[in-house]
C-alpha cells in the first residue's frame, strides 16, 4: 500500500479522490510511503502518533521552489514550536515498525521542512496563519479507472 498523511487547510470530504498533483493546500507530514501493513495497522499508528497533540497553528513564511527541477511553489511554515516536526517525528516512531519505506527519505527527520504547497489557484501568503484541525490518511489508488488518484481513507482529528 502506498500512502501519505497530510493536513488540509481546508475540510476535505473522506473518499476524496485527487490526481497526482492535484491535492488542495495541504502540509505533507509523512510519505509518500510504502508498507505491506493493512490500513488498520496504520490507523492504529496515526492514532498513537497523534495522541498528544492538539490542533497546530501555523504562520506562513518564505516562499521557496521545491524539486529536483526546482520549479514547485511552496510556502514554507514557521515551526518556532516545533509541534510539526514533533509529529513527524511520531509518526515515524509509530510506523517504522510497519515495515514503511518512505519514497524517497531525504524529506524525513533532519530533512524535513513543513510547506505547503502552491495549487494552480491558491496558495498561503507570508504572515497567514492557519489552524491545523485534523490529519488524513491518502491511499494511492494506482489502478482507478481514468488512472491513479489519491483517495482520502481516514481522517483524525486533533483534540
């Protein structure tokens, strides 16, 4: 199974579906990712992860372009808190023992940098502040008809 967990800025309805590329404004907090573990097992991690945290604030920052072509428009967060990096950190702790192989690493741990971002016709100004409410769970449905999507399969929200 590949996944990711991301915040929405936005309320997105469970069973939303999205092509690559396509997500609305969100922060990535793992993944994507691989594992042979079944979505309960990873609900189940997600939950533990998130436990003790309430919803986050976030304030946007410098804009920044992202990729390897450098040429995606991202809005990096301010984490002065440090409460972002604190649940990516627990998200890894609660999934690596699910065997997750995260697509490419270099974004996790020491690599991680909190952004959102930019879609064709949004994006977060420097200064907006943002309250993060809830956190999904996104399945990568390679085979949908019309091609892949990322499907919303879990939601939980932050109390």
């Amino acid at each position: 199974m590949r996944f990711l967990v991301a915040a929405f800025l936005d309320d997105v309805a469970l069973d939303a579906e999205f092509e690559p590329g396509t997500l609305p404004l969100h922060v990535t907090l793992l993944g994507p990712g691989d594992t042979h573990a079944d979505q309960g097992q990873l609900e189940a991690g997600i939950e533990a992860a998130l436990a003790a945290f309430a919803p986050l604030e976030v304030e946007a920052g410098d804009d920044e372009l992202f990729g390897d072509a450098h040429d995606i428009e991202v809005t990096l967060l301010d984490d002065e808190t440090g409460e972002l990096d604190a649940v990516h950190r627990a998200l890894i702790q609660q999934l690596r023992p699910l065997g997750v192989a995260l697509v490419d690493a270099s974004y996790a741990g020491a690599g991680f940098r909190p952004h959102v971002t930019a879609t064709d016709g949004d994006r977060l100004d420097r200064g907006e502040r943002v309250e993060l409410d809830a956190v999904a769970l996104l399945e990568r449905d390679a085979h949908a008809e019309g091609g892949p999507v990322w499907r919303l399969i879990a939601q939980f929200p932050l109390i």
